[in-house]
C-alpha cells in the first residue's frame, strides 16, 4: 500500500496565519520500513487539527523519479528521508511555511499551535526548530540502525521552514540536497545562528531524552513525541516510554480505516456481511436485496 497525501488555514508569505485560505504544508519523511509509523503520524496530525492541513509523504523514490533527487545512499543514513527532508522549500514552491518532520512522530496537540510561534517570532529566522543537547546513548536504533553522533544532532527532525526566505531558497535546491554534506545541511550551516529560530521541546520531546518536570507538568509535557530511537511499531520497542499513546492512535487509524472500507463496500452493493481479523477486511459476501 503506498502512503495517501492528505488534505484537511496555512500561513501566507507574510508569516500570517490566514485561516480558511491555503491549508498549511506538513511534510512527513517516509520509509518503507515504518509505514505504519507514517500513518499513525498523519493520522494524530489530522484529528487534532483545527487548521486545515494537507499532509505529504516525502517518498525518496518519487522524488528520484522526478529528477529532484540522485545522491547515493550513504552507510550513516539511517532512514529513506536522512537528507530528502531539506527539499521541504522546493517542494513547497518556495513560498510560506511548512513543517517538516519524521514520520516517527506522535502528535498529542494540535499543530496550529506550533504554527503561531512561526508567525509570532522574529522574521530574521529562516527556520525554526527545537535546539536538542542530544548525545545518544545506544550504538544502534530502530532495526539496527547506525546512531550516529554530530553537532545539532536532532534539530532537523523536526523543522518549520520559511519557504520563501532568500537563504532557503539559494541552498535548498535540488542539485545542494543531493550534493552538499550531511554536516552542511543537518547543522544549517548555510544560515547565521540567529536565522535558526528556537521552539520548546515539548514539541520535539525526545522518549528516553527529555523528561516531564513533576514541578511543571503543563510547561514540559509533550506536544509532539519523538520516538528517535525507535518506536513500538518494532518489537525491541514495544514497552518503550510513551508505546501506549502510540499503540492507541494505531488502533483508532485501524478503526476508522476499517469503517472506511465497510462503507465503501456498501456504497458498491446494496447489502453486504463483512468479515476480517486484526482490524483489517478479509471477505466480502454480497448478499441480494429482495
């Protein structure tokens, strides 16, 4: 099955929040490995929005196929979208805000929140994003995955972009993203520090890195949870911190996606009895009307 694009105010090149116009871009790194990871990110997303949004999967693949992308894959690259998320901007026509973010993410909190701290901050910055003191602690993530250590390690899983900004749009193109070094672009180096806007970390919350102060539980929650170095959707993850919120957003998804299809298959005949295991459509009997 291959990953939907979906469509539920956005951001004008101003950097205001216009609510009924343009839907605001969100795009989610996608790999093969983690499709469910994918939809459960777009699903949580979605249902807490009170925005409209159009959510697109950032499919190596694709991208390749449209000529927008050709550099080799590398031993560090741990996901399909290690480099393919600085074509954010050209995606996005080089205009407005977008975020981007990886696909192993749980929003717990709508997202029109994190747009307002784009639109409310300063207008120097070319991104923002959360500005992680990560070092992790684990040799290997996710199935067995290299971890890697680096300067701003983090900060890019998780960026809002100012499309139209003249930075953005003279490095982020297609021939720099398939090019330039992962140290040039994972650490934003084509930007002054300044131009690097800083959001809270509630909205990047790093499970088995950043912690919920019993002293502030409203201020350190999380808005959004990184499962960075792997989430329950593989089994050494499984009873990882936070797996229960993660395994009820997956089973709400499966449920509407299985009433989706019951519907859909009634809208085909009059009358039908459906059967199935694990939240999944196995049969379809029609049954005659009279």
């Amino acid at each position: 099955m291959s990953p939907t694009h979906s469509h539920l105010a956005g951001a004008g090149d101003d950097g205001a929040i216009i609510v009924g116009a343009e839907a605001f871009r969100v795009f989610v790194g996608y790999d093969a490995r983690e499709d469910i990871a994918y939809r459960v990110c777009r699903h949580s997303l979605l249902r807490r929005s009170s925005i409209p949004l159009e959510v697109i999967p950032v499919v190596q693949q694709e991208l390749r196929d449209a000529g927008l992308y050709w550099r080799e894959r590398g031993p560090t690259e741990s996901t399909e979208f290690s480099f393919t998320r600085f074509l954010t901007p050209h995606l996005a026509g080089y205009r407005g805000w977008a975020l981007f973010v990886d696909c192993d993410f749980l929003f717990v909190a709508d997202v029109a929140e994190l747009l307002r701290l784009a639109a409310d901050g300063p207008r120097r910055r070319a991104v923002m994003c959360v500005h992680h003191d990560y070092t992790p602690t684990e040799a290997t993530k996710m199935d067995g995955a290299v971890q890697t250590v680096y300067p701003r390690k983090n900060w890019s899983s998780m960026v809002l972009f100012d499309c139209g900004h003249p930075k953005n749009v003279a490095a982020l193109t297609p021939e720099a993203v398939s090019t330039r070094s992962g140290a040039y672009l994972h650490r934003f180096t084509w930007l002054d520090d300044d131009e690097v806007g800083e959001v809270p970390f509630v909205w990047n919350f790093l499970v088995g890195h950043n912690r919920v102060d019993p002293d502030d539980v409203a201020g350190t929650m999380p808005r959004a949870i990184h499962y960075t170095s792997g989430g329950p959707w593989f089994e050494r993850y499984r009873d990882c911190e936070f797996a229960d919120l993660w395994v009820k957003e997956r089973d709400a998804y499966e449920a509407e996606e299985e009433k989706d299809g019951v519907k859909a298959a009634m809208q085909v005949a009059p009358a039908a009895v459906v059967s199935g295991v694990g939240g999944r459509v196995r049969s379809i009997c029609i049954v005659p009307t009279r």
